[in-house]
C-alpha cells in the first residue's frame, strides 16, 4: 500500500491518463453509434417519401 501514496504523483499521472483514454474511447463510441442513428433516420424519411409517392401514384 505504500505504492499509492508516493510523493511522486505516479499514480495521479497515471489515473490522468488512463481516464484521458477511457473517456476517448466512449466519446468514440457514441460518435459512431449517433453517426449509424442518423443513417437510419434518414433512410427512413426516404423510404417513407418513396411509399408515399407510391401510394399517391397508384391511389
């Protein structure tokens, strides 16, 4: 246990950069996952515009 409390601040820098990485690598993952939402919304608009053209033409 003496490890941890070293005057050094390893462990700050170290508990610094690993919440650095941890934190990129959400930002990472909910990017993505908003980027594949959007695709999806907008490929629903289209197919409804295309149904709903559809429709009309043959009504």
């Amino acid at each position: 246990m003496g490890f941890i409390r070293n005057e050094r601040g390893v462990m700050l820098a170290v508990a610094i950069i690993l919440l650095f990485f941890v934190s990129l690598f959400l930002f990472s993952l909910v990017s993505w996952h908003d980027s594949i939402q959007r695709t999806y919304d907008s490929l629903e608009t289209y197919y409804e515009n295309e149904t709903v053209r559809t429709m009309k033409r043959n009504g």
